[in-house]
C-alpha cells in the first residue's frame, strides 16, 4: 500500500499540464493549454486524474477527438493510474477572449494574406471553361503539398459549382466562435466552401455583391492558422469572383488549367489575360486530360487534341511581357475521376500513377517556390547624407 500512496503522489498537477501542453486542438491546431481550454486539473489519491475541458461551442464535433488526445496524454505521465474527461462549453466571454487570442489583436474583417509581407503563397486557380478538370487539380495539388509537410488550405470560391469538400472527402462541418468560423480538414488541407453552410445539394441563386461578401467572409472570418500555401478553386470565366479575388487578394497569383483542345485553350487564354487588367502575376499553365494511355499498347491517345497548354502558354508570354511556363502535363486516368467521387485524391493513393506523377510534380515546383522581395515592405528607413 505504501508503494501504492508514493505513486499517486507522484503524479503532479505540473506534470499533468506539460502532458495537456503536447495536446493540439484539431480544428485550430495550438496546444489546448495556450487557448484556455483546460478548465481544471484533480489528482486524486489513487492516481486517478479528473481533466476538465472546456470545448469551444456546445455539440462541438470535435469533442470524441479531444477526449482521446487529453486521455492518451495524461496516460502517459508516470503514476497515473486512469484518466476522466469532463467536458464543459465556454462562455461567452471566454470565446471572445479565444478569438481575440487567434487574431493576434488585428481587427476583425482583415484579410492576413493581403497583408504586405505575408509569407503565404496564394494561388488563384482559373480556368476559361467549366469541366477541364480544374477542381480536381486543385484538390489533387493541395494533397500532395499537404503530404509534403506544407501548411495548406483550399478555399472552394465557386460558389455556384462548389465540389471541394466531395472531392477531398471532408466530411466535418465549420464551427463558430464569435465571428471567427474553424474550418474543417482532410488529408491535412483545410477546407472552406459554400456547400458547408447550405442544406443538401440545394443551389446558390446569388448575384455579385453577395458572391463578394461571401468571398470576403472565407478569407477574413475563417481562422486559417499560419498557411505556407492557400489555394482558390475560381469559378470558370471572368466573372465577379475573379475580379474580387484580384480586389481582395491582389498579391494572388494566377494559375490557368486548361485541355490541349484548341477550343478550350482559347478560352483560357482570355483567363488569364485578365491579369493585365488586375496587375497580378500568372505563374503557368497545367494542361489537363493531355492524353489517354492506350490499354492494349500504352501509345498515348490524344483525345482532346495536342499543343493547347503551350499555346495558351506562348499566347500569355506575348500578351504580359513574361515568361508563362507550362508547369505539367497531365493525363487522362480513371483513378483520378474515381478519386475525386470518393473523397480520395489520386496523388495518395496512386502517387506513381502518371496522373498522381504529374500532379505531384507540379505540387514540387509550386509548393517550393521561394517568395521575392518584390512588394514586401523591409522596413528600412534611409540614411541621410550631409
């Protein structure tokens, strides 16, 4: 018994909170300990350890998680002999002071990617018309960089068309503190779209100024976290999104997916041309269903044609005074539609298919991009010379 009464007393109420501080918050991703979630720590007698947690909103989807993480930590510390979770919701002022905490004092309705000096990369994914596979490459390059290591998040801005979530299998739904909405993961991308606060399949009947709203909401209100890349799945065309992205984001740069067919790169070439007119940079072009793999031989059919990536490509190099690269070529395989169906993105599954090939070599090229000095305040201040 006596050896019995020295483990318990062993266990401390200091050694308990360093275990709570390894615990993350899965939706905002910081030490539970940090963000005022730990209500209180009971040690008792027997070694049995009482940890009161306090969840951000009541039916918090997240609280099997936090149960778990919190009783496998605590586990783990030397004489404790079992664990309690006892869950509570915070108050009202306790979620203002969370959300104060993550906006880091900045006032709320400020866009952190349109900051001077932000080091995340915002990409813009385009397109001049639906159904060349822009979505599923923004999911797909979104994978593979999340699979990198790299913080990333995908904001599904087609409001219209919405088909993110399905496609990288998000499955949670945005909770709110205040003002500030959580955003839901999969595959370790953070996910936003317009699908997650409508009901079933019902359909968006907006026009722009409430498309700008919306837009502005999932950047400004949606805690994103420190993000080394966000990626916009745009709707096809130069409609409303594409000129508030380039209002709200004007640091985006543009990246135009289109088919080798001469139809469809017409189109993206007026895409991107809109780039001129909004001053933002376009870092290349994917070309999308750029052949078919014969089953019988393997010679490559060219379904959709051949050459409308370089041509959008060198059309876009005369038309912005820039080199526009074509940063891949992807080609036609099942896996990839079949993927986008189940929530599944291809560059996980089958990362050496040649559509997961091509797919994670774009993701290497982009994702690896340095940022410049170019529009970035140093913060210097010249000397003056008598």
């Amino acid at each position: 018994m006596a050896n019995e009464t020295e483990v318990a007393v062993g266990v401390t109420e200091e050694s308990v909170r360093e275990a709570l501080a390894t615990v993350n918050d899965p939706e905002i991703n910081r030490p539970i300990t940090e963000i005022g979630m730990v209500k209180s720590v009971e040690i008792g007698d027997d070694g049995v350890v009482r940890v009161g947690v306090y969840l951000t909103v009541s039916g918090c989807p997240m609280r099997e998680t936090i149960t778990n993480r919190v009783t496998e930590a605590v586990s783990k510390v030397a004489g404790v002999t079992g664990v309690e979770v006892e869950l509570d919701v915070m108050s009202e002022e306790q979620r203002k002071e969370l959300s104060n905490l993550l906006r880091g004092g900045a006032p709320e309705r400020e866009i952190p990617f349109a900051k001077p000096g932000t080091l995340t990369r915002v990409y813009a994914v385009a397109s001049g018309k639906g159904g060349v596979g822009k979505s599923s490459v923004t999911v797909n390059l979104a994978a593979a960089m999340a699979a990198d290591g790299l913080k990333v998040a995908v904001v599904d801005a087609d409001i219209y068309g919405h088909s993110v979530p399905r496609m990288l299998g998000v499955e949670g739904r945005p909770t709110q503190v205040q003002d500030m909405i959580m955003p839901p993961s999969s595959h370790g991308v953070k996910v936003i779209s317009i699908g997650m606060f409508t009901p079933g399949n019902a359909p968006v009947v907006w026009r722009g100024p409430m498309l700008h709203r919306a837009l502005q909401q999932f950047l400004a209100d949606v805690y994103w976290g420190d993000l080394d890349v966000l990626l916009l799945d745009l709707p096809p065309g130069t409609g409303d999104i594409a000129i508030s992205v380039a209002q709200l984001v004007p640091n985006a740069e543009i990246l135009i997916v289109t088919t080798p067919q001469m139809a469809a790169a017409e189109v993206a070439e007026r895409a991107g041309t809109i780039a001129l007119q909004t001053h933002q940079k376009i870092v290349g072009v994917i070309e999308n269903m750029s052949g078919m793999p014969c089953p019988h031989c393997d010679e490559m059919i060219d379904v959709f044609g051949t050459g409308g990536g370089q041509t959008v490509a060198d059309a876009l190099t005369r038309s912005v005074g820039a080199t526009v690269p074509v940063l891949g070529s992807i080609p036609i395989d099942v896996r990839l539609r079949e993927g986008g169906d189940d929530g599944r993105p291809v560059v996980l599954t089958d990362p050496d298919s040649p559509a997961g090939s091509a797919l994670r070599t774009i993701a290497g090229k982009l994702g690896g991009r340095q940022r410049g000095l170019s529009g970035m305040s140093l913060g210097l201040t010249p000397k003056n010379k008598f």
